[in-house]
C-alpha cells in the first residue's frame, strides 16, 4: 500500500430492528463522501469499507452490501442495493391507508394535553399491528404458547417466524458470502450468541491461517487439539468454507424470546458430549481429541455486543497476524449509532420510560474500548521508541530480547493464553480515529420504535441517516483524509 492507503476503514452496523433503515441512510451519504473524496486524493481502487461488521439488523445490512459488492465488483451502486433492500422490507400500515387519522387524533389533542403527538400516535399503533400481524417480508406470527409453568395468562409468550426475512436476505444476497483480500474485496463479519456458552461468536468471509473459512469459540488449550501435530486449539468449531451461510445472519437476529433459537452444526472438539467406545478411547489418546458433531443453539448478537467494535479489532489482528503474516494497518472506524445515547427530555409516562431503557441498553458502549485501543498504541510507539534508544546506545541485543521473552501478565483476548513482552509490541491493531454517526430522537418517538416497519417510518428513517451523516460532513473528511487523525 502506498503512503495516502496504508490505512483500512472499517465500518459498524448495530442491530436495532427497522432502525436498520437508519443505517441505509448514513451509508448512502458516507458512499457519496468518500468516493468523491478517495478520488480527489488518488485513492481510486480503494475500497470503500475494508470491514463491514454487523450485528442483528446490522448483520443483514452489512451481508446486503458485501454480497454486492462481491457479485458486481464495485462499490458503484451499493448504497442503492441497500435502499432498495428497505423498501422491500417495508409495508404500509393500517394507520396509514386511514387519511383523517391526523385530524382526528389532533382534534382530541386540543382537549387532552397528555395525549401524544399524532405521529406517535401512528408509529405507537403501526407497531401494535405489525407485532400482532407480523410484517410480509420480515417476520410472522407463527405461534402463542400459553403459561405452562406458572399458569399465568398473562405471561404469554409470542413467537414469530423469520422465514420471511430468510426469503428478503436470499433476494438481496447471494449466498454463500466470501470474499478475500487478494481480490481487493471487503471482509464481511457478523456477530451472534451461543446461548448456553455465552459468548460471542463471530462469522468470517475471510479466509483462515491454513486457509478455510470456519468459526473458533469456547474454551481453549491443549485439550481441544484436533490431531497429533497440533498443540492447542478451541472447544466449538463451524466450518463453513464455501462462506457466510443465510442462517448465520438470521443466527446474528434471532431476538432472544421473540424468535426461536437459529440451530447451527458444530464440531464439538472434545466430544464430551457422548459416551466413547474402548477403541474411540484408544482413538483420543492418539489424537489428543475426539470431534462430535452437535446441535447448537444461537441468539441475537445484540445481547452481547450491539457494536461488534472489539469484535472487529481482534479479528483484524488476528488475520494480519496469522493469515498475512504482516504488519497489521491501522483502523479508521465508522460506527452508526441507532440508540441515542444522550435525550434532552425526562421520560415520564411508561412507554417514555422503556423506550429510554431500551435505548441505554443497546447504545453503543465502545468509547472505552476505543480510548483503550489507543492508549495501546501509544505504549507499543512508547516501546519501540525505548528500544531504538538502547540499540542507538550499544545495548546489547541479546539483553533487550530477554526482557522481550518474558512472559506477561496479559492474555490474548482471544485465547485467553499468557503473551510475552513481544508480543504487546508486534502485529498490535492502531485504532486511529472513531467516527459516530448518532441518530437522534424525536419527540415523537415510541418505545417498540423497532417494530415500525411501515413505509412511512422506513423512508424517514433513510432520509434522517442521510441528512445527519451530511450535516457532518466536514469533520468526516477532516478525519478520513489526514494521514495523523489523532
């Protein structure tokens, strides 16, 4: 890479149901911005994103862009792909075939102060309908399972069906996804839940060190060695070398009591799970591992991390470090926040007040991740700078690589393994700027706002994410096209 790219981009979709369309928006205006820019500064050829990370609705946006960037080989009309992927998703809605509804409601407005604003009024009853009648190409109501445990009636369960999402990604998205960086394509990651492992599970299009594509999670250590040669390994695998399946997305937006569990198969590499054989026994002992395939069960991604930020910056490392081989480039993040995270007015009333703890709860929490990320990189220029400083002044070599062999008290964040000294200071990941595009709420806003897949609701929602993502445009610049963001 030469001096003005040395640096990739990465951008970060949160999950957040139909605020997705919020996303569509800011990616359209962020296209505009910076293929105009990259051509400006000579940057033509450059990707636009070298990462999409998603989660949730995020995973379904970020899997609609990379698949097409993938199929046609341009970034040329992606933004338009993604647009169009929202008006397919969206419907229109009782509440909006009724024309008098505004006067009406507005009517009693001027009697009752307390009551909301008659575009609440239309997004509050637009999702009471689509939670109850589902959403053609989204989600369906597929069963209600009564109380059988406490027998409460009123603790009802609703579940519904993502076949008809499954149909809207596979329209959209040519799958299997998986894309390599030799062929200048982007790195597509999508973030889900083992429920009963708890932990984050991430889904790569790019290629692995020996040169598959699969998934790593769970536990790790000698124990979960797949055979003779190796030392260590990790407890789950999913390998799906062909690329990103249709059901890893959904797995990533499978909202927890909402949906089914999304089942995967997995190699379960210690194959606990069974009872072995006397000669499966002899088998282990060579092998070091007996794999068993199982039935797994995922959850949305959201639960865990809604802003696959950490997410993305290990698996950056980890590619650069054991796929590449090769000094790992820098980061310059974009992250399209859908949870406002800062509201002027005091929630009062009880749908104010869940609609606000939702939003605390999903906003992005990464500053300090961030601001960790950096601190980092200013110890390893710390280091390195120590390091030139003794070698300028005759220390002798052998003296610094024992200082650099020692073992640390910091573990891969991956692994959870001891590092040595060197390795704080090799292939570690400069995260150096942090873009947020932070959707704003209106004071018209509901608490099941997610659910609001109406046309109306959509197409505000792509017009909002463009018009806020350009009224920052000058910073975005300032930051994209300085070689020294920091």
């Amino acid at each position: 890479m030469n001096a003005s790219t040395h640096f990739q981009r990465a951008l970060i979709f949160q999950g957040g149901g139909s605020l997705g369309a919020y996303e569509a928006g800011v990616y359209k205006a962020t296209y505009e911005l910076l293929s105009e820019r990259d051509v400006k500064l000579g940057r033509q050829g450059m990707p636009i994103f070298h990462i999409v990370a998603g989660t949730s609705i995020g995973a379904m946006n970020a899997t609609v862009l990379v698949s097409y960037v993938k199929e046609n080989k341009t970034w040329k009309g992606s933004a338009d792909r993604l647009i169009e992927f929202w008006e397919h998703m969206s419907t229109e809605s009782f509440m909006d075939s009724i024309p008098s509804f505004n006067a009406w409601w507005n009517y009693w407005n001027y009697f009752n102060k307390d009551l909301a604003s008659s575009e609440s009024a239309r997004r509050y009853y637009d999702t009471k309908q689509f939670m109850f009648r589902g959403v053609p190409n989204v989600f369906s109501l597929s069963q209600t399972l009564e109380d059988r445990r406490f027998l409460d009636p009123i603790n009802t369960q609703y579940l519904y069906s993502n076949e008809p999402l499954r149909r809207s990604l596979e329209k959209f998205a040519k799958f299997p996804v998986a894309t390599s960086y030799q062929n200048n394509e982007p790195r597509l990651l999508l973030v889900s839940v083992d429920v009963q492992e708890g932990s984050t599970v991430v889904f790569d299009s790019y290629e692995k060190e020996d040169g598959t594509r699969k998934t790593e999670y769970g536990r790790y250590g000698p124990e979960y060695s797949r055979g003779p040669n190796d030392h260590e390994g990790f407890e789950y695998i999913i390998n799906h070398n062909d690329g990103i399946e249709v059901d890893f997305v959904l797995a990533s937006g499978s909202v927890p009591v909402n949906y089914e569990y999304t089942k995967l198969q997995v190699e379960d590499t210690n194959g606990s799970n069974r009872t072995k054989t006397g000669n499966e026994k002899q088998a282990e002992d060579k092998n070091r591992v007996n794999t068993a395939k199982q039935v797994r069960y995922f959850w949305d991604g959201g639960i865990i991390a809604n802003t696959p930020l950490r997410e993305a910056v290990i698996e950056h490392r980890r590619y650069w470090d054991l796929v590449r081989k090769s000094e790992v480039p820098p980061l310059r993040v974009f992250i399209v926040n859908v949870h406002p995270i800062r509201q002027d007015s005091l929630p009062a009333d009880h749908d104010a007040l869940v609609d606000r703890k939702n939003d605390l709860t999903y906003h992005d929490r990464t500053l300090f991740d961030e601001r960790m990320a950096l601190m980092m990189t200013d110890y390893v220029k710390i280091a390195n700078s120590l390091i030139k400083l003794a070698e300028d002044n005759n220390v002798k070599r052998s003296l610094i690589e024992d200082i650099l062999k020692k073992q640390a008290d910091t573990r891969n964040f991956s692994t959870g393994k001891h590092l040595k000294y060197a390795d704080l200071i090799e292939h570690m990941v400069s995260v150096e700027q942090v873009i947020r595009i932070e959707r704003k709420n209106d004071k018209h806003t509901i608490s099941n706002k997610t659910f609001d897949f109406s046309n109306i609701t959509v197409k505000n929602l792509i017009r909002d994410g463009y018009e806020e993502t350009l009224e920052q445009e000058a910073s975005i610049l300032q930051v994209w096209d300085s070689e020294h963001p920091r």
